[in-house]
C-alpha cells in the first residue's frame, strides 16, 4: 500500500490532494494583485562604531521595530544556508510553493483534523510578511498564489534578499540586520555558523525561540538546525563540530546603548535609516570612560568635583575615536545628559600654545627672554602667576611650558590681540565670535569661552604640523583641511610642550605628563577653579579632558594638573596600547643651536653653561652672551660681577620622601670667597653668612643670590634661579 519515495511516505490520496490543491490556486487568482510587491520595510537607525558594534538604535517615523535593510551580499552565507535548512531546504527548486510537501501536509491536516504542518516555504513565509492573512484554508492558498507570483517577478536572490529584511525575529526586531546586531552585537555579514544557525531557528516562532527568554528551547533548535545542514552537506565535520561547542548567548538588551552622547551627535549629521557607520572606536571609548569615572570618584568628595568629558581624535584623519560627554549618562543629580563635549568654556591657560605659535611666526625665538615681573594690563588689570610670585626675565621655552601668565599677556600685547583672535579661528576656535575688544589682553589667558571638540581638534593640528582638519564623526564626512600656522612654529611650539625639564619648576619633575613616550600636554584652569582642562598629543592621536561641574558650581583648589590631567594621563596610556606612537619628527628648515640659558644668546667662553635650543633656519640666534665677561684684571677687585657657584641656573632639584624634610638642604656656594657674603634668597635675607651655608629645601621657584663687602666696596651676585619639587 505505500511506498518509499526520496524519503517521504507517499499514499495514493495525495495525488488527488496535490490536484484539488493546484485548482484551488487557480480559482482564488482573480481575487489577487497582478503581482505581489515587494517592499522593504521602513528602516530604523542603528548608530556603529567602526568596527560595526553598533552603539544605539533609533526607532524612526513611529517604527514599531528595529530594522536594518541589507543586500543579500550583506549578510553571512552561513545565514542563508542554515535558514534554508530550516525553513526550506528545497528552495532554489520549486516555484515558490512546495507541492509535494504541501500534498502531504494537507494530508497530514486532514486526518488528524487539525493543523500538524503547514509546508510554508520561504517565499510562502514571505508573502505572509508582506500581506498578513488570517490563518485560514483560504488565507493560505492565497498566500501559495503570492508565492507563486513572487517568484515569477523576482529571482530567487532577490526573494532571499526580502526575507531577510522583512521576517520577524522577535524581540521588536525586523530583518536579519537588526537582529545580528541587537543578538550578538556583530553585522549580519559575520555570522558564525553557530549565530547563524541560532538566528534562522527564531522566525519559526519568535516568541517560543527567543534566545533571552527561552534560551533552551532557542539553544536546542539551534542544535537541530545545526545537524541539518550537516545532513545535507552544507557543513563539514570539522566546522559542525566546532559549530556545536560554541557559546552562542544573546547579549543583554540593555548592553545595546554605548556612546550616548556620540551617538546623538553623528545621528545629526548622517541622514537617518539604516546603519550610521562611524569613526569611533568602542575600545578607545571604554578606556576613555574607565578612566573618567575612575578619577572622578577620587575627586567627587573632598573637591567637588562632579563631571567631565574626553575626547579623542585620529590625527590622520580628524575621526573621533572616543566621545565621552558626560561621567554619567543617566545622572540626573548632576546633569548627566549635558554633553561636555560641545559644552561652552572659558580653557584658562589651554589657549597659551597659539599664542606663542603665532608669536614666533611673528619672528619671536624659543630662547628669547620675556619680562615676568608685575604688570598692569588694559583696564587696571594685573595679571598674576599661578604660584603667586614672579620670576623674573625667562626664556619663552620656559613662559610657556610653566603656563607663566603675565609674559602671555606681554607676548599677546606685542602679537596684537585682533592678530590672536584672528590666529585663533584659523585654528578652528568658531565659539570665539565676539570682536577682539570684547576678549581684550585676557584672550591669552584664555577668558572666551570654546568646545572641548574646538580645543582638541587644535591640538591635532599641532600635531600635523599646523594643518586643521574638523572632527568627523562619520567616514564619509567632508573634511577641508587648512593650514592655521607654519609647520616650524607648530614643531617648536610642540617641541616645547613634550619638554619635561622645561615645565618641571612649575608642576614638577614627575607630573601626570610624564611618560615613557613623547607626549606634547598643555592644562588650563579657570582662574576661580570652574574649569580645567589637559590636552596632549602624540602624532597620531590626540586627547582632551575637561573636569568640572555643568552646574557651574566652583572646584574646591582643582588645577588641570591634579584634575584632568591624570586622566589624560591614564588614556594615553590605554592609546599607547591600542595604537601605538612614535617620536615628534623634526620637520626642514629647524636647527639647532647652543645659547646660554641665562642670556639666550650664544654662549661666550665665559658663560658656566650652555643649552640646546631649536630654531627655524631663518631665526638661529647670532652675536654673544653678554651676561657673562671676562674676568678683570684688578686682583684685589672680584673678577667680574660675583657670581653664585652652586646652584646653577636652571636647576631643580627634588625632595627625597624618604628623608626627613628638616634633614634636607642645600648647600650654597660663592664663587667669589675674598669678602663677607650675605646670602638672599627669594629676596629674603639669610642670618647665616659665609660661603657654604645650608637652606633647608622648599617645594617651588626660587632665586638666590648674594652680596660680597670688601671694605667699603659692597657687590651683588647676579640671581641665579632654580626650582624644587616634590
């Protein structure tokens, strides 16, 4: 009575079935479209790092599912194998509708006189997605019709193309896109076989195979799938195998909301639908966050210090590689949607780099000597140091890299502040758009107000040598590159602000910005600790830091150095790793030369030391010391003017923390002992006097000097100055 046929039992009645079947097709034709439509369903947002992890998901034009449209060359080929093996496993044979196994499901539906096994093919599945009907005999024969007329009117990749995009699964998700990526967090196109094999089990019944809620019932169709395939070849042992022993957990739901406030800003600037591919890259932006909401914890009680920001960006291209706008996206206390990234700011001292880059386009050199000495400004204002004292002539090396504020208003009142303003949005600073008499000399100091995005995109032009570009957010943004300052002056500029002896009378031999590779940082604070900021940079990437609160409420003593420079510190640290970094290049054009570091000048045979220092061909220095002479002949008269032997100019010196404080001391030497010596030292005279007497060390900038008396003759030392950190 039966028969065995390809492996399905066969009985005489289907015959008859199949042909009942076929005139039941033909008399519900009049009642269709000429041909069914395929349309793609209206896609929603997803917002992915560079990598393609997607980020956030948007909902658009009241979308009841996410949903991301794919050509089929867009999805894994383990996905549309393990979903024919499924669903459908002789789909690229028949003509839409199945007919043997249709046959023997009306078959099987008769005798048992309910619904054991419906036959949907794919393309049947389809038509059902495209036109939902009610789960009727009539409704399914209509459904087998749309079939057939879809694949009279489309191939059948072009059939594959929309399931994918249309079918359910499950969870608000549309279409394979927005299921791989909400599932595993990885595009459609790099399916594994096992996650391949776990997402074509789930359109058979999303709510029953829901991977979160029914991770069993999802994990043992998975498995079912699995051996079909092997069944019919489409895997191999080996890779069946290793299909099998893969974990394939869902992500959590919740998980899928990463760069809140970048994610929001590219969605600006990309049209909506579909995949937001971007520059950022989650692992700059965990690191990033990491570290942000590690110091702030550190910071948040005794300094109140609330939030902060980071950026990073690609100096290649200007691509955001991290955005972190906030500590706390979902702190409502303090403000944690605000995105301090874009947020107005005064940067204090952050600004001081491009004031002296466009100083020494103006002619100025690294070894010139600025006057810090008390000053007032346009409007009575007298401007002061960060450590409450002055220090005399320095070099410009030294002015900038201790962030010393009054030479920054002298260079700015020399450069012109319309010049400075105007140097200022060549490099990108458009927040900066009042008149110059509105910011007056204050500009250098840094009292307008800018962007952490305006800041850092600055800094990476120093990077590139003086070449602006604007952050993209997104690969396909347009980016006009301009020069905003000469590649000479950008390398001097930045050769300055990677010298850690430079900046070590200021903020130390050991501050956050030393570490065991070139870093070019700058720190800005806000004169009543509102605001501080930490910007560095290595060629290729570069970082900025704001801490403070969006309240406005006052820091409690926060300076970028104790604020947000730590960190800069530990991000760059995490960068090194991730990217890498090499050495600040020496661009043509730039020599070096030797000058006495008192002076600036050539060292003569007479100057105690000398320094290197570099200069643009155009500007070495000529001509000779004139701090130091030679001795005179007299011999009962001091050769020369009297000088301090030790220490020597420049030095700095460190405390041992080991030692006790009262134990440590130095020890200073005349060079000159024909007389009675008084020492001074920061203008305060010694008791002790002599050669060798002993100063107890103090953390700080210091000057020593002292006076010779011979007789009637009384001479002063020139001062010598020299610095001590902790």
């Amino acid at each position: 009575m039966t028969a065995v046929k390809k492996g399905y039992n066969y009985s005489p009645n289907m015959k008859s079935s199949a042909v009942n079947l076929a005139l039941a097709l033909l008399c519900c034709a009049a009642s269709l479209p000429a041909r069914a439509a395929m349309e793609t369903p209206r896609a929603s947002t997803v917002v992915t790092d560079r990598a393609g992890r997607p980020l956030r998901s948007y909902l658009d034009g009241g979308a009841d599912a996410a949903c991301v449209p794919l050509k089929l060359g867009e999805i894994s080929p383990w996905l549309v194998l393990a979903t024919v093996a499924a669903e459908d496993k002789r789909f690229f044979a028949h003509p839409g509708v199945d007919f043997r196994a249709a046959a023997r499901a009306f078959a099987q539906n008769a005798s048992r006189g309910r619904t054991v096994s419906g036959a949907s093919t794919i393309t049947q599945q389809l038509a059902r997605a495209l036109q939902p009907r009610p789960r009727t005999v009539f409704g399914k024969l209509k459904e087998m019709f749309s079939a057939l007329r879809l694949e009279a009117g489309h191939s059948k990749e072009e059939i594959l193309e929309a399931y994918f995009n249309g079918v359910s699964y499950g969870a608000l998700l549309t279409g394979a896109g927005a299921a791989s990526l909400d599932y595993f967090g990885v595009p459609a196109a790099d399916l594994s076989p096992a996650q391949a094999a776990l997402l074509a089990g789930i359109p058979k019944s999303p709510v029953n195979y829901d991977p979160r809620r029914h991770h069993k019932a999802a994990e043992d169709r998975r498995r079912l799938i699995l051996r079909r395939m092997f069944d019919l070849g489409l895997l191999d042992a080996e890779t069946y195998r290793l299909a099998l022993a893969e974990r394939t957990t869902a992500r959590q739901k919740e998980s899928f909301f990463s760069a809140p406030h970048f994610a929001d800003q590219a969605l600006r600037r990309a049209p909506a639908g579909g995949i937001v591919a971007t520059t950022l890259d989650s692992r700059a932006q965990e690191a990033a966050a990491r570290a942000l909401n590690s110091h702030l914890a550190g910071l948040a009680g005794r300094n109140h210090v609330k939030n902060g920001a980071v950026l990073v960006l690609d100096n290649a291209t200007g691509g955001v590689l991290a955005w972190v706008g906030s500590n706390d996206f979902f702190d409502g206390v303090n403000n944690g949607q605000v995105d301090g990234v874009v947020s107005r700011r005064q940067p204090g001292s952050a600004l001081k780099p491009f004031l002296y880059a466009l100083a020494l386009s103006k002619g100025a050199r690294a070894s010139d000597l600025l006057d810090d000495s008390p000053l007032s400004a346009a409007g009575g204002h007298a401007p002061e140091n960060y450590d409450r004292s002055w220090h005399g002539r320095v070099r410009l090396r030294q002015a900038l890299a201790c962030s010393y504020n009054v030479p920054a208003v002298r260079l700015a009142q020399r450069a012109g502040v319309p010049d400075l303003l105007a140097k200022l949005r060549d490099f990108g600073f458009a927040s900066l758009d009042k008149p110059a008499d509105f910011y007056g000399e204050g500009l250098a100091l840094g009292n307008g107000e800018v962007t952490l995005l305006e800041l850092t995109a600055a800094y990476a032009a120093l990077a590139r040598g003086g070449i602006w570009l604007p952050a993209r957010l997104t690969p396909g943004e347009p980016a006009q590159a301009r020069r905003a300052i000469g590649r000479a002056e950008a390398y001097i500029v930045t050769n300055i602000l990677s010298d850690n002896s430079a900046r070590a009378p200021a903020f130390g031999a050991d501050s956050a910005f030393n570490l065991p590779f070139e870093l070019a940082a700058k720190t800005g604070t806000t004169k009543d600790y509102r605001d501080n900021w930490a910007v560095g940079y290595t060629p290729e990437w570069t970082v900025g830091v704001w801490v403070g609160n969006f309240s406005g409420a006052p820091m409690r003593r926060v300076s970028g150095i104790t604020g947000a420079a730590p960190v800069l510190k530990e991000v760059a640290l995490a960068l090194k790793k991730l990217y890498g970094s090499t050495p600040f290049r020496r661009p043509p054009g730039i020599k070096t030369a030797r000058v006495c570091p008192v002076s600036g000048q050539p060292p003569s045979q007479f100057c105690p030391s000398s320094m290197e220092e570099v200069y643009t061909a155009a500007r070495l220095p000529s001509g000779q010391c004139a701090e130091h002479r030679p001795p005179e002949a007299a011999p009962l008269r001091p050769a020369g003017k009297p000088s301090v032997k030790f220490p020597s100019e420049g030095d700095v010196f460190r405390l041992d923390p080991q030692t006790p404080r009262a134990s440590q001391a130095l020890f200073f030497r005349a060079g000159e002992k024909e007389g009675e010596i008084a020492w001074t030292v920061d203008g305060r005279e010694l008791a002790e006097r002599g050669d060798g007497v002993a100063w107890p060390l103090a953390p700080g900038a210091h000057s020593v000097s002292f006076t010779l008396s011979r007789g009637t003759e009384t001479v002063r030392s020139r001062p010598v100055r020299f610095g001590v950190v902790e």
